[in-house]
C-alpha cells in the first residue's frame, strides 16, 4: 500500500508538471536559442567500446545538431574490433602531436589523440581499455568548455535535444548543475543518416516491453522526482552536466557498473553538504534514441548490470538513508531505492512465498487471493497507462492508434512474465555483487545503416 501511494504521488506530480513540458515542447520547436550567441558551449563526451557498427552514425548525428558552439569528443577505450580505424578513414583523422589536456582526473593511459582540421569540433581520444567512468573522464581532461554531454555511442539525438536541454539550463544557470534527457527505444524507427525519420513501436518483444518500461520509468517516475528534486540518477546515454562541479566530485567512480548513478548522488552530497542551492532537473523533450537489447540474454545481462550498481551504490551511500542533512535525497530518494528498488525482489519473492503457505495451511480463501492480485496488477496497470497519458498529452509521437493499442496491450503483458523475471535478474545481479563480479556482460550492436535490420 505504502509503495503504490508512493508511485502515484510521483506520477501526479509528473501530471502537475505536464503543461509547462508541453508548453516549453512546444515552444522550443521554434529553436530561437539555436543561432544564438548566449547559450553556453557544450563538450559531448562519447565513451566507446567495440562500436564500429554504430559510431560512424553516431558521430555522424551528433555532427549536425541544432546548436551554436560545441565539440564532439569520441574516446575509444581500448576496442578490440575496428572503432578506431573506422573514425580514421570516415574523417581522415591525424594524430595530434602535443594535445593539450586541461583537466587532471587519473585515467588509462591515452595512447593519443586524433583529429582532421577539416571537421574543427571532432576529436578522438585512444586509451587503453577502463571502463565507461575511465572514459568519460578523459574526455573531460581534454574538453573545452564549462558544459558536458555524456552520450552513449549506440544512442542518436534529436537535432534540436540539445538546444532544448540548454533552454532548460539558462532558465537558472547559477543553481542547474545536471540535466537528464529522455531515451526513448529507437529499436523499429527507420533511421536515415543518423536520424530517426520515422517512429515506430519495435517488433521483437523484448524491445517492445523495454519502450513500455522506458516511458513509465522517464515519463510516469524522473518528471516527478524532479519537480521535487529528488532525482537519483541521469541517465548514461544522455545527460547534460557542469563541468566545475563534476571535477569537484572527482568525476566519474570507476570499477563497476552504475556509474551515471554514482556521479548524481555524489553531486547531491556535495551541493549539500556545501550548503548551496542547486537543482538536478530532467527535461522530457530532450530525446536520444538508443538500441535496447533484443535477446533474452542481452537483456538479462544489462539489467543483471544495473542491479549489481545499484546495490553497491546503496551500499556505498548508506549514510544519507535517513538522514535529514541530505533533505529529499536522504529522507525521500535514497530510502525509497533501498527499500523498493534494491530490497524490492526480495519483497516479493517472500510475499509469493506467503501467499503459497496461507493457501497450503488453509489461512485464506482464494477469493482474497484473486481481489488481492487484481488489485496489484491494476495498480501497476494503471501507473503505466499514466504514462501513455503523459506522452499522448506532451509528445504525440506514436501517431498511430494501433501503436497505442498495442502499448496498452503490452502494458498489462508485461506483468505476466516479464516483471518476475525482472526480480530473477535483480537478485542475479546481487548474487554477482557478492562474487565481486564487475564484468560487464555481453553486448551486440546492430548497425544503424540497414533500415530494414533497425525496424
């Protein structure tokens, strides 16, 4: 009971904030920031491993944004495939002799730097292999400007995702000191020259039930936790940060998953235990397109991933769960992901377990059991079809009426199957904390280029 109040108090606040998105959405499609001087210049930072299929397309999109003063800074972090050579030829890139590195967070060595006078705001960086936080890191000892991009090298920007996360940071540029854009799956759009041309609902089904998770987690859960300020993280493939403050913190931790986690609460903690105003806020209308895993074991992998980073960082952090010092993070946020989010398998698996013994030791009938399903899973129903409200009122960008008709069909699919075997991967992923497992797991890219492959 005490969880689902908990969800629909995020959600309404998500629907409380609703018509100032739709107004800025609206708003920003005029881009009137794009050619302006005034908006603060970007460095996007895009850790790579093994992207050869996806980064020419990458960089490619990230190339043409709607936006005035930035750099793209590609880190190749010690790929075993072609990543590397094929940035090389696409671009005719040279090898920097003296780059010039004006940051100082310990990183892998870089093995050097490549750049083409020709594309001016292009550079790559090659390092020997350290992970996603190692990555960033370096892009930030070589990044020019006061902002920073994290951006996945499977994901694509909107063209005007950035500008609209710029419009949401000059509105209070002394306090802003992250933004989190939404990712949407990109699994089934038609892509042509690293953008999405046409939306459209994936046809697998682990993409499919990974879009209905997406638009409640962003849409349904991070609008909400904003406009308390309570957000716990940003995520990896798009978020828009300060650089003075994220070299205050010391960067991105390294050595396990989890990192776009870790460098949110790490900023919270310093903002206030620093006593000073400040704001991490998520901006809907800013979209990055990503690639979902579309195989059982992909999937499990990430999400064994994600659990295994939530804990340690649970972990880490557990002197703020509580604690009043930390205001909404302590009190709010950070009780909340312990106890329903890194504790929630557990929850459940004892509850089934309960349920079993009442019905074997004739403690209940199996009418309480049926109200008492009914209830769970309209609840859950009901928070994802908030959701779908949300996007339908905001965005619009599923056009078609069967797409709507087959989101809410998905909707209530989703909690047969789908959501036990969440729990399964959560406690795998715990399991692999314990063993002191950090490997990241298997992961397969899909080259952007073939469309028909992409839909």
């Amino acid at each position: 009971m005490f969880v689902n109040v908990l969800y629909f108090a995020i959600s309404l606040f998500s629907f409380r904030n609703i018509g100032d998105i739709f107004r800025r959405a609206t708003y920003s499609k005029y881009n009137t920031l794009s050619g302006s001087e005034l908006v603060p210049s970007v460095s996007l930072l895009v850790p790579s491993y093994n992207e050869e299929l996806t980064i020419i397309e990458n960089v490619r999109c990230l190339m043409t944004l709607n936006y005035p003063t930035y750099e793209v800074i590609v880190i190749n972090d010690g790929s075993s495939d072609e990543t590397l050579k094929v940035l090389i030829d696409e671009y005719d890139l040279k090898r920097v002799p003296n780059p010039e590195f004006r940051g100082k967070l310990n990183t892998k060595k870089v093995r050097g730097v490549y750049h083409n006078e020709q594309f001016p705001h292009l550079f790559i960086i090659d390092k020997e292999n350290g992970g996603k936080a190692d990555s960033l890191n370096a892009g930030i000892n070589l990044s020019r400007y006061p902002l920073i991009s994290s951006i996945d090298a499977d994901s694509l920007l909107e063209k005007d995702a950035l500008i609209r996360m710029a419009r949401m940071y000059m509105e209070n540029p002394e306090e802003t000191v992250a933004i989190g854009g939404d990712v949407r799956i990109a699994n089934g759009c038609v892509i042509e020259n690293g953008a999405v041309k046409k939306v459209s609902l994936p046809r697998q089904i682990w993409p499919m039930f990974q879009s209905i998770e997406y638009l409640k987690a962003f849409l349904g859960g991070r609008i909400g936790w904003s406009r308390i300020n309570g957000l716990i993280i940003v995520s990896g493939a798009f978020g828009l940060f300060r650089k003075d403050h994220v070299i205050a913190v010391e960067g991105y931790r390294g050595g396990y998953p989890g990192e776009d986690m870790n460098i949110i609460i790490k900023l919270h903690r310093y903002m206030l235990e620093n006593k000073l105003p400040y704001r991490i806020a998520f901006c809907p209308e800013a979209v990055c397109w990503t690639q979902a895993p579309d195989s059982y074991h992909i999937l499990s992998n990430q999400r064994k991933r994600w659990g295994r980073g939530n804990l340690k960082n649970m972990i880490e952090n557990r002197d703020m769960v509580f604690n009043p010092k930390y205001k909404i993070m302590g009190l709010l946020t950070m009780p909340y992901n312990v106890i329903f989010e890194a504790l929630n398998p557990y929850f459940r698996i004892t509850g089934l377990l309960a349920l079993l013994g009442y019905v074997l030791l004739d403690m209940t009938s199996w009418k309480i059991l049926i109200v008492f399903g009914l209830v769970n899973f309209l609840s859950g129903y009901l928070l994802s079809v908030g959701a779908l409200l949300l996007e339908e009122i905001a965005f619009k960008r599923y056009s078609k009426l069967s797409d709507l008709v087959k989101m809410l069909f998905f909707s209530a699919l989703k909690f047969v199957g789908y959501h036990q075997l969440g729990v399964l991967w959560r406690v795998q992923g715990h399991i692999q904390y314990m063993r002191n497992n950090n490997t990241w797991g298997t992961m397969t890219r899909q080259s952007w280029k073939d469309k028909n492959e992409a839909a």
